[in-house]
C-alpha cells in the first residue's frame, strides 16, 4: 500500500488545500467535472486530487501571462508513454519502521 493514493476519501483535503491556497472551487454539473480559479487562471479536471495537480503545474511554472501550451516541457522525448515498468530500488515509508 502507497503512502498515499487518489481515493475518493482523500478529495475532501484536496479542495481544502485549493481553498487554502487562494482558489474558488466549484463543480460544474452539466460538464460533471471539478474547477478552480483564481486571478482569472481557471482549471478543470475530472476529480479534486486531479485539480490540485493542474494547479501544481500551474503553481510549477508561474506564467505571467496566458499563452497557448504554457505549460508545457521541453524535453527531447515524452514521459508519458516511456515510463519505465518498475522503480529503482527504495522503501516506502509505510514500511519503515516507526
């Protein structure tokens, strides 16, 4: 078991924590989906836990002003689609000892 997943028990903290950072939330019915502003920066996502990640992205890269594909990498080959199957060796801290 992970330190932490994306479960419905956890999107309460998750809208909390876009609260605490300054954002309005709301969920849009009739798009069924999740949404946050805040200084006219709007996002959307399919769940909270998936909301607070745009925001990260958005928070990652601080544009200081809108423009198409702001926040994407530059990077010579994509991540996603080339993740490795497994990772390097390490301990979770739900197995450590406490």
């Amino acid at each position: 078991m992970p330190a932490l997943s994306e479960y419905t028990n956890v999107y309460d903290t998750a809208l909390s924590i876009l609260e605490q950072k300054g954002f309005q939330v709301w969920f849009n019915k009739k798009l069924e989906v999740y949404c946050a502003e805040k200084d006219g920066w709007d996002f959307m996502a399919n769940s909270p836990c998936a909301l607070l990640g745009v925001v990260a992205i958005y928070e990652h890269k601080q544009p200081e002003k809108y423009e198409e594909y702001w926040w994407r990498e530059r990077r010579h080959q994509d991540l996603y689609g080339n993740l490795p199957d497994t990772p390097r060796p390490y301990t979770s801290v739900v197995a450590r000892p406490r």
